[in-house]
C-alpha cells in the first residue's frame, strides 16, 4: 500500500511540475516571407537571379530565330520544287529538316539545361540570405527567451493566439528599418 501511495504521488509530482514547465515556456510568431521581402539581400538576390534568367532566356529566343530562320528556308525551297530540280532540291530540304530537328532537339535539351542551372542559381542565392534570417531568428529567440517560435507564412500554423511577434525585433537586429521595407 505504501509503494502504490509513494508512486501516485510520484507521478502526480512529475504531472504537476511537468505542466509548471510547459507554463513557463514562452512561444513566439513571425512571418518569414515579410522578413526576407524586407532584406536588402533578398532584393539583391532576385535581381541577380532575374539577371541570370534573362540571359538564360536570351539565349534561347536566339536559338529559336534561328530554328525560324531555318524554316523559312524550308518553306521557300519547298515552294520551288519541281520535276526538274526534284533531285538536287530533294537533298537540299533534307538536309534542312535534319538541321531543323537537330535544332529543335538542341533546344529542347537547353530549356531542360536552363532550368536546372535557373534552380540551382535560386538556391545559390537565396541560401546565404536564408541563413541569416534564420540565425537573426533564432539569436532574438534566445535573446527573448522563446522557446518556440512559429513561422505564420508557412501553411503549417492553422491558428495562433497569443505569443509574440518578433519580426520588428529580429528586422532590429538585422539592421533593417521601416524605410527599407
């Protein structure tokens, strides 16, 4: 009887300093797509990355006159095809429509190029800007003393009341003020 009243109380004192625990644990919000559209960096980044892009993408609207250039000279020979030159034109528009696939084909394999370097340049930039806004965080966190802090961007938090909005402190901390945003 004894050992069953010592392992109640036990157990009702590691309830009760369990739920004095989680009571003084303090939580904390932000919003991270506010903050990183507030960094300088963040601007930097994507005019980099828009710059890099439009090269991407320059490089294949030139690809594609010249697939168009090759067409349009299909197009014409075919025109001018006839019994008497069926022979020589017939060769000439063949070796057109090879060009014009081998274009197509290069083409295509510079889109699916473009878009794994497009994806690997977003990551490149972005990752160093993340990083810092992520040890910004966490420094007002421990700062402040949270021991949870939630990000109200992401679709993950349904609700939240309460807790308190660190965006300003950690905007602070990163030396961004209000005429920046």
């Amino acid at each position: 009887m004894k050992k069953l009243f010592r392992t109640g109380v036990l157990a009702a004192g590691l309830f009760l300093a369990g739920n004095v625990a989680s009571a003084q644990q303090k939580f904390a919000h932000i919003n991270s797509a506010e903050l990183l559209q507030s960094m300088p960096e963040m601007k930097t980044a994507d005019a980099s990355f828009q710059t890099f892009a439009k090269a991407k993408q320059t490089t294949l609207e030139v690809m594609g006159a010249e697939r168009q250039k090759l067409v349009t000279t299909y197009e014409e020979k075919y025109k001018t095809l006839s019994e008497a030159n069926r022979v020589t034109l017939e060769k000439e528009l063949n070796d057109l429509a090879t060009n014009i696939q081998d274009m197509e084909r290069k083409i295509t394999e510079t889109q699916e190029k473009s878009q794994e370097e497009l994806t690997a340049k977003r990551t490149e930039l972005s990752k160093p800007v993340f990083k810092k806004a992520e040890d910004a965080v966490k420094a007002v966190a421990k700062e402040k003393g949270f021991a949870y802090v939630f990000d109200v961007s992401q679709p993950g938090v349904v609700y939240f009341d309460g807790g308190e909005d660190i965006l300003s402190d950690v905007k602070t901390k990163l030396g961004i003020t209000s005429a920046s945003n």
